[in-house]
C-alpha cells in the first residue's frame, strides 16, 4: 500500500513539475521565447539531418559491399556495368559507371585494341570526377550540423544574459533581491543554456562520426580507382 501511495506521490510531483516548467516558458519575455523558438528548430532539423544522414551512410556500406562482391567474382566489365545499375547508393558503383562509361567511349573511338596512356589518364580524370561528386554527396547538409554544433551554445548563452539581465531589471523595480524576484530570469537563463547544449552536443558528435564515415568512403573511392585502372591497364594494355 505504501508503495502505490509513493507511486501515485512520485507521479504527481513529475506532473507538478512538467506543469511549472511549461509555465515557465509560456511566462518568459518574448525575446526568450524567440531564443528557445530558434534553438528548437535547430534541434529538430540537426535530428532529421542526423537521421537522414544515417540512413544514407548505412545504405551507402551495404550496397558498396554487394557491389564489390561482384566485381570481385565477375570477369566481365559489362555485366559488372549492369549489375552496378542496381546498387544506386553506392558511390563505388558509380564509379564504375563513370570510368567504364569513359572507357566504352574511348574505345568506340578507337581503330586499335590497346589503350594508351592518354587514354588511361582520361579514365583517371573521370574517375577522379566521379569520386568527387560523390564526396560532395555525402557532405550534404553536413554544413548544418556544423552551424549547429557552433553556433547554438552562443544562442543559448544570449538567452542566459538576457533572462540575468531581466533577474537584475527585477531587482531594480521590486527594489529587492529575494528569491521570488530573481528566480525566474535565472531559471529562465538556464532553460536557454540547457537547450542550446542540447542542441549543439548531438550535432557535433554527429558532425565528427560523419565526417570519419566521409574519409572513410573517400578513401576507399580511391583504392577502388586504383584497381579499376589497373584491371584496364591488364586487360587492354598499352
């Protein structure tokens, strides 16, 4: 029986303080409100971003990897091409495309069967083209994640002198500094403080765990490269 009675206690005093932490933010001066208004957008659309993002890295592993498992057993840059038109997300199949695209070209142009070294620096080149409008595909939005993580504490910090600032006005008008009077510009310096750090730590973290997922892909956009031009170089010789 006690324990229902601390139960029923417990939920009412977390009620009680939702219900005091609303009306402490309905009651704050408008520039407050317009702080924590600002700071929630951030917040909200760094989330969807980091969501999106996810998800995008995540598709980008799998499909590579399913990629790469036929390049690696097929022997036929053709059918790897029509294999590659499945894997979309995957920027390892789109070079491929690029540079088996680059490589069809230049040898309908061709009378002779070998490849010479112009020919290969221009697969080189669309490789290197590919690979760069992947990386810029990558970093998508990532620019957001960044204003977030740098610039939100300091929208927070603005709301934090703002409500001290409105403490002290308090102070001035009531001609007295009991805790009645100052205690709601401090809470609500707090309340701006705690939001713009909420919304500014995941964007970093998120920030720095993309970015080594981007060099990651950068890096095996170029070990990829490498082995294109070299299977070219091996099968049309120069």
């Amino acid at each position: 029986m006690n324990d229902q009675v601390d139960i029923v206690s417990g939920v009412c005093y977390f009620l009680k303080s939702k219900m005091n932490f609303i009306q402490l933010i309905l009651k704050a001066s408008i520039i407050v409100k317009i702080v924590l208004l600002v700071l929630l957008f951030f917040s909200v659309f760094s989330w969807a971003i980091i969501y999106f993002k996810r998800k995008t890295f995540k598709n980008a592993q799998a499909e590579s990897e399913k990629f790469m498992s036929v390049f690696k057993k097929s022997r036929n840059l053709a059918e790897v091409n029509n294999a590659s038109q499945k894997y979309k997300s995957s920027p390892l199949a789109s070079l491929f495309q690029s540079g088996f695209k680059t490589l069809a070209y230049i040898k309908k142009a061709k009378t002779e069967s070998h490849l010479t070294s112009e020919n290969l620096e221009s697969i080189n080149r669309a490789l290197i083209k590919a690979s760069n409008k992947e990386v810029s595909r990558l970093e998508k939005m990532m620019s957001f994640l960044a204003t977030t993580g740098s610039v939100t504490p300091f929208i927070g910090l603005f709301g934090t002198v703002w409500g001290i600032m409105d403490s002290f006005i308090g102070i001035g008008m009531e001609k007295t500094a009991s805790l009645t009077t100052v205690a709601p510009g401090i809470a609500e310096a707090l309340v701006a403080t705690a939001l713009g750090l909420f919304a500014a730590i995941p964007a970093v973290i998120a920030y720095n765990h993309f970015l080594q997922k981007i060099k990651e892909s950068v890096s095996d956009m170029e070990d990829f490269s490498i082995e294109f031009i070299s299977i070219t170089e091996r099968l049309y010789g120069i």
